[in-house]
C-alpha cells in the first residue's frame, strides 16, 4: 500500500516538468457544464498559451488525487503554495491509508528539496525528520517516486487536440472548460524520460481557462506501473493567488538526511 501511495503522487510530478498554471482566489468554486462544442486550432493555441502564462508564476494550488490499485484506493488531498521561477515553495499533502491520514510535508529551496512524512520514519536516523534530495540530479539518480516528489503541484503539461466541452465558475471567476490530450512530442526531456522509466500513460485531460487567461483548474488522468503494480490515477488540481509572494522555512541541518543515505524504495541510488 505504501507503494501505492507513491503511485498518486507520481503525476504531479510528471506534468511538472512541462509547465504549470494559475490565476484567481483560494475558495473552490462552483462549476456546471454545457454541450461539447467542436472547435479548431485555436483553442489548441489559447490554451498552450494560458499554461505558459502561469508556468513561471507563484501559485496557491489545492490538489486532490485517487489511485485505483490492486483492488484498493487511495484518496490524496493536499495544498501548495509554489514559485516556480524562484524555485521556492511548500507543499502539504495527506493520504488516506487503512482508515488513517497520513501527512507528507514538503519544502523546496532552489536546488534542494526536503521532504518529511511518517512513510519514512522508520528507515530515517534518530532525529532526523526530514530526508534531503538534490532536485538536477534527482531524475537521473533517484527512482520515480523521488521525480514525482520533487515537481510543482498544479502544473499543466503541454496540450493537443483542444476542444471546448463546457463553462464553469470557479472562484467567482467565469472560465471554459476543455478537453485535449497531452502533447507529449513538446514535453521536456526529463519529463520524457521519467514517463518512460515509469510507464505512465496519459488519459483525457479538462482544463478550465478563466477570462483573465490563466489556468484556474486542471483534471489529469494517468495509468501508471511501477514495481510490477499498476495504478489508475485521476488528479484535480485548482490553481489561485496568481503572483503572491511564497514564503519558505528551510529545515534545520541537524534535522535532515541525505535520501541516497538510506534504503528507502525508490530513493535510493
């Protein structure tokens, strides 16, 4: 099962490598739909354009997630507040185990990412809380899990075949709401790379554009095999705060460790 739970957060990751999106408050709002309407290039161009509007901008995301494995589900809920050109940011995320909550905190500081959460404790020294990776070597050294960890909640990766498939209000704002696919020829490299290394596969992608041109919401569906196991996985992101300045705490040394140092499945080298 913990396995399983580092299937959810795997495609936080792997859309994060391409860009992300943001704009509005932090409420989730209300959303309804219409008709599909068949539309052209365009909207494939609008939207790809309202993703890369908000990649490089700070954003309050509110994440929630569902992975199907092994006969058993996972449920994720989470927030995060990211500066994505800063490099900057904190992330909290709770997963539903066997009846209970289980809190994985995050903090990211440039190049390094700190990362604390009762799935480790038992293979962490004494005092140490929290388990410190290197984010430009992680994709190459570290396995999917850390990749998955280490990336921007919220992100949208870049899309194709975009069509119009309703309205909604989200936060007060008025946003339409498309259907695409991802358009993995325009991916990073690294992202790329993690998608084959963990056989993850895209399914249908909704995002909802706000008439201020920024991505309020994003619904990625993915299948994913890691270990031999493989998961469903459906993450609903909505993105708010648009530009408001992301405050960090870095954790003390003597509270941290270095993830090739223990023998946690898919952290160590």
């Amino acid at each position: 099962m913990r396995r399983a739970a580092l299937l959810l957060l795997v495609p936080l990751g792997l859309v994060a490598a391409a860009c992300g999106g943001s704009g509005g408050s932090k409420a989730a709002g209300s959303s309804g739909s219409a008709s599909v309407v068949q539309s052209g290039p365009s909207d494939t161009t609008y939207v790809n354009q309202a993703i890369a509007k908000g990649a490089k901008k700070p954003v309050h995301a509110v994440v929630s997630g569902l992975v199907d494995a092994a006969g058993q589900q996972v449920h994720m809920s989470g927030i995060a507040d990211v500066d994505p050109k800063a490099q900057t940011g904190t992330i909290h995320v709770s997963v539903q185990l066997a009846g209970q909550q289980v809190p994985l905190d995050e903090v990211l500081d440039g190049k390094t990412v700190y990362i604390s959460s009762s799935f480790f404790s038992s293979f962490l020294p004494s005092g140490k809380k929290w388990l410190k990776l290197n984010v430009a070597s992680v994709s190459k050294t570290f396995g999917i899990a850390a990749f998955a960890l280490t990336s921007q909640p919220g992100a949208v990766p870049p899309l194709k075949d975009v069509h119009k498939a309703g309205t909604a209000t989200i936060d007060g704002v008025q946003t339409t709401e498309y259907g695409a696919q991802v358009d993995r020829a325009k991916m990073s490299p690294a992202a790329k790379a993690a998608l084959g290394g963990a056989s993850v596969h895209f399914g249908a992608i909704d995002v909802w554009v706000g008439s201020d041109g920024y991505v309020h919401r994003a619904r990625i569906r993915t299948s994913a095999k890691s270990g031999g196991q493989k998961a469903n996985v459906t993450v609903t992101s909505t993105m708010s705060n648009y530009g408001e300045t992301v405050h960090v705490t870095v954790p003390p040394a003597s509270q941290t460790v270095d993830a090739g140092k223990v023998g946690i499945p898919g952290f160590s080298s």
